[in-house]
C-alpha cells in the first residue's frame, strides 16, 4: 500500500468476490478506504471499485495479458471520480491524469520489487 502505518483487513465474500478496508493514518487523522474487488482468475482480471473515501464509485479494471512465452503486460483502465475537483477545466484535468499515472506507476513498481524480492 505504499504507507508502513497502513493496515488492510480482507474480507471475503465468495470465492472470487472481497472487499479490502484500508486504514491510513495521516495528520489529518484516520482515513479509511473500503473497495469491492472481484476476481477473474481464468482471465488473469480483476476490477476494484471504491464503496467509500475520497473516490467512491471510482472503478479499475485490471488484466495480465501473455506477450510470448515469458513476458506479461498489465492493462489497466480507470474511471477515477475526484469530487473535490468536480471544476477542474482540461488542463486541469490533465494535470491530474498525468500526477494519478506517475502515483499508480511507483505502486506497481514497488508491487514488482516486492515480487522479485519474494521469487528470490
């Protein structure tokens, strides 16, 4: 999750179906976020929606799709509700895609290091 004060329970709802509750702990106090996320093992897919927080109803689609016999590629599209920037104009709201790209790309980062780290 990127945060060492970070917890994240599981709860799971069927076999392919969780929700995630996250806890951050900021000087602003507790945030917690909770999201749906239902899992597609036979495609390699899984898509995470925001029940609450700051982004709720804010949905990701994610898929790992083979490229050869040993390569992947992770696509992912997003529909990412930001309420307190409801006004943003167009350059506003590129600024914002481009800020949200760089974020989720340090967590995937951090998510393969991990994984290698554990491969080892």
């Amino acid at each position: 999750m990127g945060d060492e004060v970070a917890e994240r329970q599981i709860t799971h709802l069927t076999d392919n179906t969780i929700i995630l509750t996250d806890t951050f702990h900021t000087v602003n106090g507790i945030v917690e976020k909770q999201k749906l996320v239902q899992l597609y093992p036979d495609r390699l897919s899984w898509i995470s929606t925001h029940l609450t927080g700051p982004n709720k109803y804010s949905q990701f689609v994610y898929e790992i799709l083979a490229e050869g016999n040993n390569a992947s590629r992770l696509d992912f599209t997003a529909l990412h509700l930001e309420y307190e920037k409801e006004s943003l104009n167009s350059e506003g709201i590129k600024l914002l895609a481009a800020k949200l790209r760089g974020e989720d790309s340090e967590v995937w980062k951090r998510l393969a290091k991990a994984m290698a780290s554990d491969l080892k």
